[in-house]
C-alpha cells in the first residue's frame, strides 16, 4: 500500500523540488516508506540525493549545490541553518586511502553528520548568539573571525575578513556587536558617528582597523 501511495505522491510532486522521507511517513510505517523509495530509487523514478533526501527523477536537469541538499535534511527535522558554510576542507581518508571533502553548517540543533556522495557533510552545533548575526558579508564576516577563536583571529584575519567591505557592511559589522564576545567587539575600531569618517575614507593612512 505504501509504495502506491508514495508513487501517487511523487507523480504529483513538483519537478526538480526536494522531498525527504519524513515527507512520506504519512503513508505508512518507516520500514514501508523506507522499502518503497529504495525501490522507486531502483526503478528509476527517483533520485537519492543524500540519505532521506531525494528529488523526482522525471524532467530533473538540476545539479543541487550542498547547501540545497542540507537545507532540506535540516528541515525535515525541523532545524535551521546558517547559509554560508563554516568550513570547506579536504583531508586524507584512511578507510579509501585518497583525499575527501568536508563541509561544515551551523545550526542550532545537534551536532550531526551526512554522505552527499563522497563529500561529508556537518552540522555544528552553535549558540543561539552566533545565529543571530545578520546574514549578509559582514554576519559571515564576524562569524568567520568567532569561529576561529580569540588566539588565531589576529590582525591579519580582522584585515582579510572586512577587506571588501563598504560604508554600509561597516555599520551592520558594527550593529551586530550586541551578538558578538567581547574580544571581537573590542577589535571594532570603526565608528558611524565620526565626524572625521569622510576623511578617512579617502585617506587610507588615516584608516583604523575597522
């Protein structure tokens, strides 16, 4: 009953939009839901995109980004997430022996983690402060330098951090502080308010740091 009831579902699912298992848990037990994707997979009607996360088959052009796949795995539980990814790596498996990716989302729920092909996939678990911070270049921005910790965010990464910032990133850098430890809201230099703001920004000696 269970599979019928989910090829009915996905017949009427919107083309090259996600789904994921507990979108199916409707129709039946989870060991039925679970036997009828894998068997919708292996017919060719659907795409398993992740684990639980899968895409109509019919019509699908799409190559999903990393972000889209998590997004709605978190969303299947109910979590949210942080857009820009915290850490994009590689390291060496020592099970296959060559290099892997790794990317790493925040989010306010528990820390877990995915297979998205070869590519693993985190959620870290961050406070509800760090959430907070506005998503735009300069919340990205101070969440880069936070994640970093106190000891590694010297001068040289404040510089690297805010280095394609405008008036405008400046001042939301500057609103985001009641989210931010001290030790990075301390390093704020730049105020909106200076009435010598004008002059600095066409002399770049008399800049401060931020």
């Amino acid at each position: 009953m269970a599979i019928h009831m989910i090829r009915r579902f996905v017949a009427f699912w919107p083309d090259e939009t996600i789904f994921t298992t507990r979108d199916c848990l409707v129709f039946g037990m989870r060991a039925a839901v679970d036997k009828a994707l894998a068997r919708l997979v292996y017919r060719g009607d659907i795409i398993r995109l992740a684990r639980g996360v899968f895409v109509k088959a019919r019509n699908c052009r799409k190559v999903f980004s990393d972000w889209e796949i998590a997004k709605a795995k978190a969303n299947a539980f109910g979590r949210t997430l942080i857009e820009a990814p915290l850490v994009v790596a590689e390291r060496m498996s020592a099970d296959v022996g060559k290099r892997v990716s790794t990317v790493e989302f925040c989010t306010e729920g528990h820390s877990s983690h995915f297979q998205i092909g070869e590519r693993t996939i985190y959620f870290k678990k961050v406070g509800q402060r760090k959430l907070q911070l506005a998503k735009c270049k300069a919340g990205e921005a101070a969440r880069a330098l936070w994640n970093i910790g106190q000891l590694q965010a010297n001068l040289v990464a404040y510089e690297k951090a805010i280095a394609l910032f405008d008036r405008l990133d400046r001042i939301e850098f500057r609103r985001n502080i009641r989210w931010m430890p001290a030790w990075l809201s301390d390093q704020i230099k730049f105020r909106p308010w200076d009435r010598d703001y004008e002059k600095k920004e066409t002399n770049p000696s008399l800049k401060e740091a931020f």
